[in-house]
C-alpha cells in the first residue's frame, strides 16, 4: 500500500511541477513533504523507512556509475578544477564558520562541520541538470562534475575523521583495479546488449563498486563511481550509460521524495533555510569569480557555476552521521536551494543571453586551453563527431580529394593521422569563435540527437548557407532536425544495408556464379 500511493503521489506532484514548468523533481520533493505532513492521518508512515532510504541508495550509486562512464580521470587534475574546488570550500568554511559562531552560538567545531556540510554543491542535482541537457561532456559539465568529486572526496574524509571510521587495511586493494580493466572489458563484450548489460552495470555499480568499497571502509558512492571510471573507454560504455537511464531514473525518484520525508521544520528550521536560501546566489557568484580567475569564459563559467549553485545531499550524509540534531533544518535547507536552482537551470542559456554584456566585462584575455579558437584553414567540408560513422564520412571525403576537418569532443579523438581538432558543439560559445567562411557543407556524425540539433541552430544563426546533412538512427530525429535547418538526413541503418547491397552486387558484377 505504501508504495502505491508514494508513486502514484510522486507522480501527481511531477506532473504538477511539470505545468509549470518545473524540473519533475520539484514536484517529487513536494510530495516527500506531503507524505511526512499528510502521512500519518491516513495510516502511512511520516518517514521515509528503510525500503525507500535503500532505493534512493541505489538510485545515487547508478547515477555515479553512470557519471563515470562519461568522465575523463584526467580531468580531475586540472587547476581548474582543484583549484576551484578547494578555495571555494576554504572560502564558504570560514564565512560559514564565523556565522555560525556569531550568530548562532555554536561550539567552533559543531560550527565547522555544520559549515562544511553547506559547502558542498548537489551532485546529483547538477548531474541530473547536465544529464538532461547533454552538458555533461562539455567544458562547464566537466568542470562542474571534477569539483563536485573532489568535494565528494573531502565529505568522505570528514565523516572518516569526524564519525570514527577509517578504512580497513584491505582498502588499498582498490589500487590494484585498474588491473582488472581488461576483465572488465571481456565482461562488457560477453554481455553484448539489452537485459544482460543492464544487469552487468548494476551489479559493478551496487555489487562490485557499492557493497566492495563498503567493505574494506571506503564509500559506496566512490565505489561506484569508480567503476563507471574504469569502463569509460571501452566502446559500448554510452550504450551501457543509456541503458541504465530508465532504471536510474525510477530509482532516483526515492531520493528526492526521501529528502522530502525527512521531517517537517520548526519555526527555527524554517528561518535557518531561508536566510540560508537567500545567501544561496553567493555560492554560485563565487564560482563563478573562481572559474573567470582560472581563464573560463564568462558563458562556461556562469553556465558551470550555476549548475553548482544548490547546497548538497552529502551535506545531510554528514548530518545523519555526526550532526543528527541539524539533520531536519539542513534537509529543509537542501530541498529549497533545489527548488530555486533547478528552474534556474533550467533557463541557464536565457538567463545568460540576457545578461550576456554585463558578465563579459569579467573575461580574462588569456583563455583555458580547451577554449583556444578553432582555425579550420583552408577546409570545405566539415564533419562533426569523429566516431566510426564521422571517421568513415571524414575517409570518404579524403578518397574524393575534398579538403575536410573533423571536430569531437572528446580529447583522444585528436590525433595526427586525420585534420581533427577537439571542439565542444553543444557549447554554444564554441560556435562564437569557429570561422567557417569556407565550409561548404556540414556532415553531422555525433550520436546524441540534441548535439546536432546545437550545430545545426548556431550555424544557421552564424549565417551558415551550405548543406549540412544529418545521420540519424530513429525516423523520428527527422522532424526536428529539419526544422532546426539540416538540409537532408539520413538514417543511418538503411545506409549501411545500401553499403551491403552495394558490396553484393559488386561481388555478384566481378565473380558472377
């Protein structure tokens, strides 16, 4: 019974929140607080319980994993990102600290954890922001998830101080699993699609990374986590990310009605949540003035500092484990910084179109490598996505005697062997800088649906007149990509039974029986 009516509530408030055009986990949060309101006059229980704690549990753990199949590690490591992610921490720990001391009358180490507890950004909120908008790959998104990682890190470290535990000697076994890669990748291949590699992600991702990080003391969100890092080049690790999309998602659901549940504030909450949502621009005005510092440009920097503008579930990890009185006021906290972030998000583009002139004048001159302008020379074609489509399009061309530059986004599809350069197209900044007075026509080989249809608006709108044709795998991605200004699309299945047919009938031309 509980469950019928937690989902069908769920939904409810999701599709209310969707009518006015709030993200569904809006509505999700509202109906956590209904059912801790609500809940007991009509015999359910006002808590969340430990059936829905555990699937919000694994719903946070798939989401991880997920994240890591799309992550570079190397990305981790630079300035940008650590720099970023500790000074804002050092800088929001002493604001907070001092606050709490003055204002509260806190003890300085109960002020300490509670400020460290707020300093964290929501990981699976601005996952979920970047997810749905296919910003994770791009420089903001990586940015974004590197210095929720490194905080995540940190909230690790303190509960191991704070809360007791340490690892078990057998913790540094988890170094050694960067061994087990080519395991991992027969594994992948063995499993091959559909309910097999749905079922392989999640036991690597609750059974192998979960429950086995748990084990030797280390977190289960690292662990999972990490095996999404260890899969992240093997080929089919999108195909394994998409196939769990739907799985996550139900299960995420738990989570955000899991907050909600997690008890109703007193006046004193109340007032704590608000002064703390009215502070809550600052956090994402200091990243962004962090990211500007490390040569970001204005539109990734404000795009990347707003995705992180909402206070942390680890932030009540922590509380249930060593600041349980604050548990319900940093719940409260936490649920309304989503309430006013997640919309925001959802208009982050427009938000900076609109103040486009004003947030410019913070631009450093020099730019972070991955920002450079691309120089296209002398080329006429353009191709963009370098998978095993873009490559053999990029090969075609080449055997024609076109002159052809291709552009990914992903870094090791850089190489000296092909005119390829490293280029986020669903950054629409990226497009500001391109020069393509010689492009003749455009090939769009990138996988994701909404990456063309970002190429195809920037270049019309940067007054682009040639061809540019679309592959797509679904019949459906026709129409709107038409109406984006693709010029002809192309279903790429049926390309390759015309390449077979072709292929046999040449056979059948030169070897006739």
């Amino acid at each position: 019974m509980f469950e019928v009516v937690i989902l069908s509530l769920a939904f409810v408030f999701g599709i209310a929140a969707r009518q006015l055009s709030l993200p569904p986990l809006v509505g999700f949060l509202a109906a956590g607080f209904a059912l801790n309101a609500f809940g007991p006059s009509i015999g359910l229980p006002a808590d969340a319980g430990p059936l829905l704690e555990h699937l919000a549990h694994l719903g946070v753990l798939l989401l991880l994993f997920t994240i890591g199949l799309k992550l570079n590690i190397r990305s981790l490591a630079e300035p940008v990102v650590l720099g970023s992610a500790f000074i804002h921490l050092a800088i929001t720990c002493v604001l907070f600290t001092a606050g709490f001391v003055v204002f509260l009358s806190l003890p300085i180490d109960k002020a300490i954890l509670l400020a460290i507890a707020l300093s964290f950004s929501s990981t699976v909120l601005a996952a979920k922001v970047l997810e749905s908008k296919r910003e994770l790959r791009a420089l903001h998104g990586r940015i974004a998830i590197g210095i929720l990682i490194i905080q995540d890190l940190v909230a690790l470290v303190v509960l191991s101080v704070y809360g007791g535990h340490s690892p078990s000697p057998w913790a540094a076994l988890v170094l050694l699993l960067p061994l087990l890669r080519p395991v991992l990748y027969w594994l992948m291949n063995a499993a091959q699609h559909d309910e097999l590699l749905v079922l392989l992600g999640a036991v690597l991702a609750i059974a192998v990374g979960g429950m086995g990080f748990e084990t030797v003391g280390l977190s289960s969100e690292v662990g999972a986590l990490v095996m999404g890092l260890l899969l992240a080049k093997h080929p089919r690790a999108q195909e394994l990310s998409k196939a769990l999309w739907g799985v996550k998602e139900v299960l995420l659901i738990s989570f955000f009605l899991q907050i909600g549940m997690a008890g109703l504030p007193d006046k004193e909450a109340l007032l704590f949540a608000v002064i703390l949502a009215i502070l809550l621009p600052l956090k994402g005005v200091l990243f962004f003035a962090l990211l500007i510092a490390f040569r970001i440009r204005a539109r990734n920097a404000f795009l990347g500092g707003l995705s992180l503008t909402a206070y942390s579930e680890f932030g009540l990890i922590v509380a249930a484990s060593i600041l349980q009185e604050w548990l319900v006021p940093l719940a409260i906290t936490v649920a309304l910084s989503f309430v006013i972030a997640a919309p925001l998000n959802r208009v982050a583009h427009q938000l900076f179109d609109r103040w486009e002139k004003h947030l410019l004048r913070f631009e450093r001159q020099s730019r972070h490598p991955d920002e450079q302008p691309v120089d296209l020379g002398g080329a006429t074609i353009l191709v963009l996505g370098m998978g095993r489509t873009g490559n053999a399009a990029y090969d075609f061309f080449t055997d024609k005697g076109l002159t052809v530059v291709g552009i990914d986004s992903d870094p090791n599809k850089v190489n000296g062997q092909r005119h390829v350069f490293y280029g986020d197209i669903e950054d629409v900044g990226f497009w500001h800088h391109l020069n393509i007075a010689h492009i003749t026509a455009v090939t769009l080989a990138t996988p994701e649906l909404e990456s063309k249809l970002v190429a195809t608006r920037e270049l019309r709108q940067a007054g682009f007149t040639g061809h540019i044709i679309g592959g797509i795998h679904f019949q459906d991605e026709a129409e709107p990509l038409h109406t984006a200004g693709v010029d002809q699309t192309y279903l790429l299945m049926t390309g390759a039974g015309i390449g077979i047919a072709e292929k046999t009938w040449e056979r059948l031309q030169s070897h006739p029986l």
